[in-house]
C-alpha cells in the first residue's frame, strides 16, 4: 500500500490551514492595537483607563484633598477627603468622566504631559507599570473654603475668594453640590436632584447682578467725572421697572444724599438718575472697559461662552425701560461670581484686574520637587488707580455706615464692600462683594451670591466669616 | 559487525531518551516560570498555589519514566509536545478559572494515565480492530443516551445537553466516539481500500467511488452527523466526524471527487441547517459580520478578536491581560486567552506543536504503510487532532464560522483531555510497532 502522496498532500493541507490561522492571528496582533482594540466598546480601554494613578491634589497649603489608592485588582480609586472641597475640584469617573479641576488639571493628573524617552516607556510596558500622574497642588485654602461652605449652610449659591494681587483662587464654592467618592451610584438621582449639583456656580452660573452694578455704575461715573458728591433730594423714592418696584437696601434716615453716599444703602434712584445722565454709549462704553462683555476664564474649566449667557450690551432698544432694567442689573445682562469678584479684586488692585488662576505647583512622580506653575502674572488694567482708590474708598465707608448692620460689627481693618439684591422672576439673589486689604494694594476680594433670599444680614455674616478667614490666611 | 550496530541503537536510543528529556525539562521551565509569574501576581506563593504544576511535573516525569521502561522504541516527540500543552492549559485554566484547575489536574492524571495504558498495554491495537463493533455500538448507545439522559454541567437546560453525569463526574460520549468512530472507519477502510485503488477494466474509477460499497457509508456517516446536529445541536462534533471522514476515505481512496463531494454535502447540509436551526443561523450571522450585535449576540466574537489584538506581538503576560471578558474562555475560547497574554509569539508557539504532533503522527502513518489498519488509524488520529485544532482556533479568529469544539490539551475539560490523551497513546504504540519491510 502507497499512502505517501496522500498524506502528504493531506500534510499540505493541513499546514495552509495553520498557515492561514497563524497569518490571520498575526494581522490581528499587528493591526489590532491600533484599529479594533480603539473600539468604545473594548472594555479594556475602560479597564486601562481605571489602572491610570491620578496624581493627588493638594490645597495651596500642602494639605491632601484627593488621593488614589489602588485595589486589589489593580484598579484605582480616587478618594476625595474633604466634603467642603468638592465643588472646587470636580470628580473623576469611569463612567461619567471628569469635571472641575480633575477635568482642567486631567492631563497632567494622568501623567498624559509627561514626555517619557524610549526606555522609561520600554520599561513602563514590559512590567506593566501603570500610567502615574503628577501632584499637584492647587491655590485652593482647605481654612477659606470650609469656612465659605459651614457659613453657607443650607443657602444655595456661590462664593468666589481671590487673592490680590496674585489672582489666585483661594476658594470657589458652589452649592448645592455632589459627592464624588460616591458619584456612581448617585448619579441618576443627582441628575434629577433640585438646584442641578452639578452646576458650577462659581464659573457658570449666569446671575442676575441687580444692584451689584452699582459699583461699576459707580466706578463709571468716576471715570466719566460725573460728579458724585452731588446732593439729590428724595434718594429713597423707587424706580419702577416693568412690574418691579427696586427700593433701597435700608431707607437712609436723611434722604437728601449724594450718589456716593446713597451707594452705601444701595438706593437704586440715584443711579437711575446717573444711567439717564450719562447716557448709553458711556455706559456701555464703561462696561466694555470693564470687561464685562469678556469675562474672565480659568485655565482648564468649562465657563459658558459670554455671548451666550452674559448678556452685556445695555444699548437701548426702542424700549427706554429695557435699557434702564439692563444698566440697573434687572435686564439681559448677567454675571458670574468670579466676574464680580475679578472685578472686586482690580478695585483693591489699583484697577488692575488679576487674571485668576488655581494651579499652583506640579510634582511629578518620578522627581523630587515641586516645580511651581504660577502662569505669569499679567493684569488687566480695568479703571485708573484713582478711580479705584475712590470705589474702595466708598465700599468701605459702605460697610461701616451703610444698611448692613452685621458688617459693621466686624473686627477687620481696611475692609470694604457692597451689598445688593437682585429679581428674577419671583425669586431673589442676594449679592455681596468686598475686600480685606492688607497693605498697598494687596489682600482678598471676593464675591458671593445667596439664591431665593433677600437676606442681607445673611449675605454680610457669610461674607465676614469668609474675609476674616481669607484675609487671616494670606497674612 | 552485529556488535558495532547494536551499540549505534543504544547510542541512538539514549540520544532520544536524552532529546525527550530536555525537551520536558525546557517544557517544565516554562510552565514554571508562567506559574512562577501568576502566583507572584496573585501575590500567593502557597503551597496549593503550586499544587497544579507539582501534579504535572509528577505526571511528565512517572510518564517519561514508564515509556523508556516499557516503549522504549516510541515517537520521542509525542509525551514532551503534549505535557507541554497541557502544562500550558493548566496554567491556563488557573489563570481563567481557578475553580476548574484543581479538577483539570485530577483530569490530566488521569487522562496521563490512561494514555500509559493505552500505550503500554500490548493488545491494545489488536482488541480495537477485533471488538471494532462493540465498541461502536457502545459508543453510538452512549450518545443515544445523551440524547435522553444528556445534561450540562452548568445545569443550564438551554446549554447543549452533550454530556451523560455520574455524581459530580460528567462526561462526553462524543469524544470517546470519534476515537472508536476513527478506530472502526480504519478498520473498514483496511478492508476496502484494495477495490477503492483497484483499476478495473471497463468500469470508470468515478463510477465505482460512487458505487453504493464506496459512497454509501459516505452517506451513512453523514446521515449519522445530521443527526448529531439534528438532535444535539452538537455542530461541532458533527463537522468533525464528517471531516475526519471524507479526509480518511481521501487518503484511502486517493480521490479528489471525494474532497468535492464531501465538500459539497457539507454546503449542503449547512444550507439547509442555516434555514432549520436558529443556532447554526446565529453562528452564521455573527461569522459574516460581527459588528452591529457587537455587545449582543456577537460579544463572545467580538471579545475574542478584541483579545487577539490586545495581545500585540508580546503579549500582556500571564494574568496581566483581560481575557475573561470572553463568556466560557477557559472552554472554547483558551486560545483568544493565550493571545491576550503570550501575544502572536505564544500562537506560533502553540500552532508549531500542534503542526508537528500532527506531522509526527502522519509521519508514524507513512512508517506503516503495510499494515493498512495502522495506517487508517495513524492518519485518523492524526486528522482528528489537527481538524479539531484547526475548528476552533480558526473558529475564534472568524477565519471559518464558530464550532463549540474544545482545542486539544489547552481547554478545559475532562473528556476531551482524556481522549487527546487517548489519542496520543495509541500514536505511541502505533509509532512503537517495527516497521515491516
């Protein structure tokens, strides 16, 4: 019997057969990481992506706020330590993604910056070292934020804390908020939650100023020379808006005031007075200098677009009302809490406004030091050094003589600021601004809004607590 | 004269005790070191942590000893290649499934065991040709049984119920079958092959491959997988036996009209399987295009080829990969697994083996030419081996629809390990037969 020819071509056969798996395995192995392994839905990416060593986040003070551990299965979990520090930093999910400064800082917290030469990333996949992110450490004040959130208690709103005249962020609360560690199985509730947690105040939250324009109404008549030491009679009487009647924070017990004086009791009649006056293309030609039609951004984080959510343009329509209700801070126009607080701080700072910044320093995992990365300190100049010697000059004395009692019980020096109620629809915000100086030109400036309350005891008690706590910390 | 050749077959045989005993030592390196790495891993370096590679070196080294005592004069090849795979698989299936590791090792002695037996026992080749019916009657009763007392081992009654349960033992009357299947279709074959090759006068050679002696047990055997497909939903085993079939009547017959016609019913067949069963219909829309049902119907697929290309060139290493998102990995899917984690150099490596424990077989074949039944049952064993590789690892590539087959000594499973055992041991005593001039 002869087989060979037969099993030999069998042998042949069966060899192209192993010949084509091992040539498709290859095409995949070669191919594969590039094409099919990118699909959305490999869950190794989201696997790879869980095994990526976030580095922590500290506070300006070295303090640990987030940190990763890792599991058992190699993965790793990010751990946020302090509840007050939640809205500032954002989260980081599987799942949901990332936002706040887990989301501006993402790059640099999964090390994706890191330029790594041929061998570290040789050495990185053959032993299968995860990807390591660097530290960082953000301008944030674990003290001022706390104290901003406890003072806060069951308000919502938003506080902004700037340091001047660096433009460093030293707090940036927004409330109601989440909580991250817990942020996957909370989701679905927090989506449908009242007051949307996820909301950044702060950064996003496109407010109605109200009377908080008085202090670049203000700031403009003394840019335009209009003179503000002029006695008007009847300061107190209302200005009526539409349906909306805007009277003064605490009726004046004189009503024969000048507009500077008159600001301290947030009198809107004085300004209305001064809007007519001075007439719209100077309004709107202040504000713009102001810059309020470009609000300021932080590096990284989502702020919405300005000509979509702060309305600046004041220009009269055919409706003369329109225009009044925009430059008295009760029409189109909004603002964010840090735009009022950038602007708080150019008026402590000679008019120049800081540009604001949260990151601080950067440690990379495979180097000793902290290396700082304070983007260079530009300013904007926003009003002449007098103009702003003058506003501050009148936030003070408001605080010390105007309608709100509880700042007047303060024990800071130099400290000044205005306080300012604002409509929307049926519901109230109430505002405040203020600085603590230290010396020249230096010390905090912030802003804080409280919604669905005309409580300005409140909003001065809250933003006592914030200053002395701030003003106490950059000492 | 004599003496001088009686030392060279001395030197030769210690030379090949010595090539089969390096090539288990690097074997045991390996499986070591993978052991080593998973364990470190695992950060458990327990004594049961090691308990499974423990088991195969005793199994590789009590084999190893007993056929140089008893089949001296063996293929010094078959034991290393095999306890290298199944070494291979262990670690496989410790990694995948931890659960079924200690019962795989129980398994792997036993089926080491069984394969000395076969090997060992003299008979063994003779009581196979001689009780060729019984043994097929057995064989087909038990998978009869299947058919009315089959169950699963997962205890799903959806899953195929392919295997027969004694306690918490479950076993496969299909694998056993197609040993017997191959062991009797060589016995047949021994006896036809003389008309099949004979050159009659005034009658065509086409005409008499498809005489009813020649083609009908053809359309027996297919009638036969029909059926196991019919009632089993067995699609596997079905193309297998059908395929060992048609290439073992090719080999015997040396017709090309058999590959065809082969071919041919087994289109056929398909065609109408596609229409009749929702299952082979499944298997056949998810070959042709995975990707839309690529998180339904399609995910075993999908994660199978996702492992491919995850695994790179190198691999991610043992237990540094994701291979258990693949649903039954440590079954049908071992080799996307080992991909994942050995990369494209651990498939060369495992496809090499496979090639040349088939080449080797095909090889002990040829050495018996002139003992027909031999022969059949050298090439049988051989194609059986290397049809049931090719199944599934092209079948988890997408090269050819997916065939619930087991690959040979890696996956998990009792049965089919101790019939590639089995397997192994009858090419053993095969390839310990003297050549006849």
């Amino acid at each position: 019997m002869k087989l060979s020819l037969e099993v030999n071509r069998l042998a042949t056969g069966l060899l192209i057969a192993f010949s084509v798996v091992t040539i498709t395995a290859a095409y995949w192995a070669v191919v594969g990481p590039d094409t099919i392994t990118q699909r959305q839905d490999n869950p190794r990416l989201v696997e790879q992506e869980g095994q990526i060593h976030r580095g922590d986040i500290q506070d300006r003070n070295g303090t640990t706020l987030v940190t990763s551990i890792e599991n058992s299965d190699r993965s790793v979990s990010r751990h946020y330590l302090f509840p007050e520090m939640n809205s500032a930093l954002g989260y980081a999910s599987l799942r949901y993604g990332v936002s706040g400064a887990e989301s501006a800082f993402n790059s640099i917290l999964r090390g994706d910056d890191l330029g790594k030469d041929f061998f570290d990333q040789l050495a990185g996949s053959l032993l299968h070292r995860a990807q390591r992110g660097s530290d960082i450490r953000v301008t944030l004040d674990l003290d001022i934020q706390k104290t901003a959130v406890d003072a806060f208690g069951n308000f919502h709103g938003s506080a902004v804390v700037i340091e001047v005249p660096s433009g460093a962020i030293l707090a940036m609360v927004s409330l109601p908020t989440f909580d991250p560690n817990t942020l996957d199985a909370d989701w679905e509730d927090l989506t449908r939650a009242d007051g949307n947690p996820f909301f950044n105040r702060a950064l996003q939250g496109g407010y109605q100023p109200g009377g908080v324009l008085q202090t670049p109404l203000l700031a403009a008549a003394l840019l335009a020379d209009y003179p503000i030491d002029n006695k008007l009679a009847n300061v107190a009487e209302p200005v009526q808006i539409d349906k909306l009647t805007l009277r003064c924070l605490e009726t004046p017990l004189n009503t024969s005031l000048s507009l500077a004086q008159s600001y301290a009791f947030g009198c809107p009649f004085p300004f209305e007075n001064l809007i007519l006056n001075l007439g719209s293309n100077r309004i709107q030609q202040a504000f713009k200098t102001f810059r309020f039609s470009e609000p300021p951004t932080l590096p990284g984080y989502v702020i919405l677009p300005a000509d979509e959510t702060n309305q600046t343009t004041i220009t009269p329509t055919s409706d003369a009302s329109d225009y009044l209700a925009n430059a008295l801070g009760q029409g189109r126009i909004t603002v964010t809490p840090l735009e009022m607080a950038v602007f708080t701080a150019a008026i402590l700072n000679d008019g120049n406004a800081p540009t604001p910044y949260t990151l601080f320093q950067i440690h990379r995992s495979d180097r000793g030091q902290w290396i700082d990365a304070i983007p260079s300190n530009t300013t904007i100049p926003l009003m002449t050094a007098s103009v702003s010697h003058q506003v501050r000059d009148l936030m003070k004395i408001a605080l010390a003589t105007g309608a709100v009692q509880a700042m007047q019980r303060s024990e800071l020096d130099n400290v000044g600021g205005h306080i300012a109620v604002a409509y929307t629809g049926d519901s109230t915000q109430v505002w405040f601004i203020g600085f603590a100086g230290l010396q020249s030109n230096s010390g905090v400036a912030m802003a804080l809004v409280l919604e669905s309350t005309d409580g300005t005891d409140q909003v001065a008690e809250i933003g006592e607590s914030i200053l002395a706590t701030a003003i106490s910390k950059v000492k | 004269m004599l003496r001088k050749s009686n030392s060279t077959i001395q030197y030769n045989l210690s030379d090949q005790y010595l090539g089969e005993k390096i090539l288990l030592i690097i074997s045991g390196s390996f499986i070591g070191i993978n052991f080593l790495a998973l364990n470190l891993q695992r950060n458990d370096m327990t004594i049961s942590a090691w308990s499974h590679f423990g088991i195969w070196i005793l199994c590789s080294w009590f084999g190893n000893w007993l056929l140089n005592r008893f089949l001296p004069k063996r293929d010094h090849f078959l034991f290393p290649i095999v306890m290298f795979l199944t070494g291979w698989g262990l670690i496989l299936i410790d990694r995948l499934a931890p659960i079924f590791a200690e019962r795989q090792s129980v398994w792997v002695t036993i089926s080491v065991g069984a394969m000395l037996l076969v090997a060992m026992f003299p008979h063994t080749l003779r009581w196979l040709r001689q009780y060729r019916y019984i043994l097929l009657l057995v064989g087909l009763l038990l998978l009869v049984g299947t058919i009315f007392l089959g169950t699963n081992p997962s205890g799903s009654e959806s899953a195929p119920q392919l295997w027969l349960g004694f306690g918490i033992v479950f076993f496969q009357p299909s694998e056993a079958l197609k040993i017997i299947l191959v062991a009797f279709l060589a016995s047949y074959l021994a006896e036809q092959y003389p008309i099949m090759r004979t050159e009659m006068p005034g009658i065509s050679r086409t005409r008499l491959m498809f005489s009813p002696r020649v083609f009908g047990p053809i359309l027996l055997m297919w009638g036969l997988c029909v059926l196991i497909l019919v009632w089993q939903r067995d699609l596997g085993t079905a193309i297998l036996f059908f395929g060992v079939f048609i290439l073992l009547l090719y080999v015997a017959s040396g017709s090309n009209l058999i590959l065809i016609s082969g071919l041919l019913l087994v289109i056929a067949a398909g065609l109408v399987a596609y229409r009749a069963f929702p299952v082979v219909q499944l298997r056949m829309d998810i070959w042709l295009n995975p990707w839309p049902e690529a998180d339904g119907r399609a995910f075993q697929i999908v994660q199978s080829l996702l492992a491919f290309g995850s695994g790179g060139i190198f691999g991610s290493g043992v237990g540094q990969g994701s291979p258990t998102y693949i649903p039954v990995v440590h079954s049908d899917f071992v080799f996307s697994a080992l991909s994942e984690e050995w990369g494209l150099l651990g498939i060369v490596a495992v496809v090499a083996c496979i090639v040349v424990l088939v080449s080797r077989g095909l090889q002990i074949a040829v050495r018996q030419q002139q003992r027909p039944f031999m022969a059949f049952l050298g090439v049988g064993l051989s194609v059986l081996l290397a049809l049931q590789s090719f199944m599934i690892m092209a079948g988890v590539l997408k090269i050819i629809p997916l065939t619930g087959v087991t690959l040979p000594y890696l996956s998990y499973g009792g049965s089919s390990l101790l019939a590639s055992f089995v397997i192994v041991g009858l090419l053993l005593r095969l390839s310990a037969v003297e050549k006849l001039s």
